[in-house]
C-alpha cells in the first residue's frame, strides 16, 4: 500500500464517524488509470466502508465526493474500476 500512497495522479480518501476511519476511497487522475486514459475521466478504483459502518450513508458520502473531486478537475465523467 505505500508504493499506492506515493504513487503520482491518485489520491486516497478516508471517511470518518465517531472518530473512526469508516472506510476510504482510491481515486486515479490522468495515466495513473487503470485502463485506457482518455483525458476526460477520474476512476474510482477502490471504494470500501467497514461492515460496522454499512447502511450509515457513508458509501453515498464517498461516491458525491468523487463525484464532486471529478467536477472540479473537469472530468467529463467518474468511471468505477473493477478487478476481473
């Protein structure tokens, strides 16, 4: 996980509730992708909130803000990344 969290073009999020770390977020900018790059999206490649934190919202809370991070780097769109 430190070779991701030094990794350029990504970004980890971590949501909080009662002083704890829910869960977190792994969004990937520009060739940091996981597939094709084309310039005009943001992935989502890992979204995960702990199962003693399901069913709060906090999953929804993490989705607007990557929504909203996409929009603010001018993302024509958010994509979710999958493992095959």
């Amino acid at each position: 996980m430190v070779t991701q969290l030094e990794q350029s073009n990504c970004a980890f999020y971590f949501i909080m509730k009662d002083g704890n770390t829910a869960g977190y977020m792994k969004l990937n900018f520009a060739e940091a992708q996981t597939e094709t790059y084309d310039g005009e999206s943001v992935e989502i490649e890992k979204l995960y909130v702990l199962p003693a934190f399901k069913r709060q919202g906090l999953g929804r809370k993490l989705l607007e803000f990557a929504e909203e991070t996409a929009k603010q780097d001018y993302a024509e769109y958010l994509w979710l990344g999958g493992l095959e």
